[in-house]
C-alpha cells in the first residue's frame, strides 16, 4: 500500500525535504512554524499515519492545549489526511476516546487535551510504545516546561521517537514559542513555511483573495497572519494573546458572561465588549463588540437590547454616570465601574496575567487594540512604565467588564 502513495502529490514541494529527513529519522524534533496556508498542519497529519505504518509496533499521541477544541481541527485533519492517503478503508476513526486506530496492526494515533496532565500520564497502549508526539498549536502551551513535561512521560520504552510541534508564530517576537524556536539544537530541525510555497489550486481563490485584500489594507496584519512574521517590537503590552478562530461550537459552552463600556462620541468611540472568562484556565474569549463614532446613548443600548444582550450585567466608565442611568432606565443591567488611584495599572496588570483569546472576524476592533498596543519609549528608544492613554478603547471596556472577577482577587489600592 506505502508504494502505491505519491507523497509529492500530498505534501507542498517546501516540506520534500522535510519529509526525506522524517523517514530517514534525522532529527527527533521537528519544529514547523508559518502563517496562514503553509501547510505545516496538514504536512504533519500526512507523515504521522505514514510514519507508524512504517514502524509496526508504535503509537502516536497528538495534543492541543485544551481538550475540547479537538474535535473540529485537529482531528477532523488528520481524518482529512487519511483520506488523501487513500487510506480511510484501513483506519478506523473513535470518538470515546478520541483516537484512529490502523486495522491491520492495531496500532493508534491518540488525541488528548494538555489540560488534564494526568490523563496524559495514564495513557496506556495495548503493545508497542509512543514513538510519535505531535504538539499542534505550539504557542497555545504555557512554555517549554509544559511540553518537556508531557514527552518526559510518553517518551520511553522504545529506540526512535519524533516529536512534532506546529504553530503560527505569535506577533511578539518575546513570546515563548518565538524564542523557543531560535535556540539550536542537534536533535532539532526548525522549518518555515508561507503560503506563497504551497500550491495555489490547492488553496483556492478565495484564499489568495483575502490575503491579497489584507496586504493592500493592513501590511502589518498580512506579514502576521499570512507570512507568519513576529512582527511586534518587544514593546507589546499584551504578550499573552491568543490570535485564532472562536468556534459556534466552544461559544455554545460559555456560561461566564461578563460585558463592559467605554463611553465616547467622536473622535474616541463609544465601546462595548461581551466576553466569558474561564477562570480554571485563566482564559478570556472576547465575544463581541460594538464600536462605533456618534451613538447616542438610547442608541448604543438599544444596539445592545437587539443582539440579546440583557442577560449578563454591564460594567460602565464611572466618568459617565449619566449614561449609565439611561442604560438602567432602559431595562440593562449597567453598573458604574469603581475606579481609584491605581486601578488602571491593577486592572492591566491583571489582564496581562490571563491568556485572551481573539477571533479577528468576531472581534475586529478589538483585535486591532490589543495587537497593536505597546507602551511608549523615550527618544533612546527605552520603554517607558506605566500604559498609553490612547487605542484604547476597547481594551479599557475589557478592563470594566472584568472588574468583579478582578476585585475578588486582590484590592485595587
């Protein structure tokens, strides 16, 4: 069956190499960064199968950060990869567990969640060893300390292992995962890709369209999303940002709502953001927005009675008490925000010791901010404490919204 497989007509011509240097093992890990299209995901899903198929005898173990987002991605893409393969008679796919098994040999290719490390820990297999780890979406995990956790446990008991870890590179050239990719090791093989190198049927036009459309309206944006360059100064603010699609399915679950408003007219905005929190994850997902010049206030309200959102309550700029009493005499739920010397600075502070996570189609605006917002320098270029009164808009809504969970947590002094 191997020998009936093109893999040039399954993989893009960036990963031949690649490829050649997987199945002669040499490297152990493989670390595959690039923007949107580079095909990094989908390669892998591609030689795993492969790569068992040609060791009788071992396992594969494929993790995401959190256990529920699973499903939909990086499941569904190795099921995908399969399929290419011409494979999908030989495999059969199981949901509880979630985990692909080879009918031939018995062998499997497991999904887990990182958020429950010992699930993790009491994997077992029916014969054989994990010989294969894939980390997909690298940058979602809280550090080299958390990887090197999980391969410590599944890296045993065998004589070749490959270790897989693929993301899209995080816009500030600081984070982790950037950081992590630039130190050598001889063990380790470090390949980047763009969409540029894949084939563009492949892709489809619409695809290059939304790229195209996104170089000629925000260059910046492009070289992040879509050539995967880091493309933040270092003075970012917020480090701790998730950049990716929030899913129907994960909003269906959220049940933490929390909402708040900076109050503006022109040329500031007037803002709003609905979000949820899970607080077991220190995670914030921002929902919605509204942003918009020139809304009065029975306008802005009732923009937000329209989409439903009575149900959580409203946390308001204090500086507008006014506003905040039309909001109540029209039925919302609004309350002033409680503000005091230092509470910007905790409630910063306090943001950036979360991860959030931001859908740049559900969020635009939002997104804009939160990427975008750096702290000042002085004439030499050093940064300057404290945080920049301006773009701010909806990060400082973020900010009320989150107020109650954030007081419980310490006094704002």
């Amino acid at each position: 069956m191997m020998s009936d497989i093109r893999l040039s007509e399954k993989i893009g011509s960036a990963f031949y190499d690649v490829a050649h240097d997987v199945f002669h093992h040499g490297h152990t890990h493989y670390d595959f960064s690039g923007g949107r299209g580079s095909l990094k995901s989908s390669t892998v899903s591609v030689l795993v199968p492969l790569l068992l198929i040609n060791n009788p005898g071992t396992h594969a173990l494929v993790l995401r950060k959190v256990a529920n987002t699973i499903r939909d991605s990086v499941y569904a893409q190795y099921i995908w990869a399969i399929g290419e393969l011409g494979m999908a008679a030989y495999w059969e796919a199981k949901v509880s567990p979630m985990e692909l098994i080879y009918k031939p040999t018995g062998q499997k290719i497991m999904f887990r969640g990182a958020d429950d490390p010992m699930k993790i820990k009491s994997i077992k297999v029916p014969f054989g060893y994990i010989a294969v780890t894939h980390f997909e979406e690298k940058d979602q995990f809280a550090g080299r300390a958390e990887i090197r956790t999980v391969l410590q446990s599944t890296m045993r008991g065998g004589s070749m292992f490959w270790n897989f870890e693929s993301y899209n590179p995080p816009i500030s050239r600081d984070n982790w995962a950037n950081k992590d990719s630039l130190e050598e090791r001889a063990d380790r093989l470090c390949h980047k890709s763009t969409y540029l190198q894949a084939p563009p049927e492949w892709l489809g036009e619409q695809f290059l369209a939304e790229a195209e459309h996104l170089k000629a309206t925000d260059e910046r944006a492009y070289q992040h999303e879509y050539l995967g360059i880091p493309v933040g100064t270092g003075g970012n603010v917020f480090d701790n940002l998730e950049l990716r699609e929030i899913t129907d399915e994960e909003m269906s679950h959220f049940d933490h709502i929390y909402q708040g408003v900076d109050y503006g007219w022109f040329p500031d905005p007037f803002a709003f953001i609905r979000l949820h929190y899970d607080r077991a994850r220190e995670t914030i997902y921002l929902m919605d927005e509204i942003y918009q010049n020139k809304l009065t206030n029975e306008a802005s309200g009732n923009i937000i009675i329209q989409r439903g959102y009575k149900d959580a309550y409203i946390t308001c700029d204090s500086a507008e008490p006014k506003s905040v009493a039309d909001y109540r005499a029209m039925g919302l739920p609004a309350k002033a925000a409680v503000k005091g010397p230092g509470s910007v600075d905790y409630g910063m502070k306090w943001l950036q010791r979360r991860k959030i996570v931001i859908d740049r189609k559900r969020t635009p605006n939002a997104y804009n901010e939160f990427v975008n917002y750096e702290y000042d320098r002085n004439k030499d270029g050093d940064i300057i404490s404290g945080y920049p009164d301006e773009n701010n808009h909806l990060i400082d809504a973020t900010r009320y919204a989150v107020e109650r969970i954030s007081r419980r947590m310490g006094v704002i002094a």
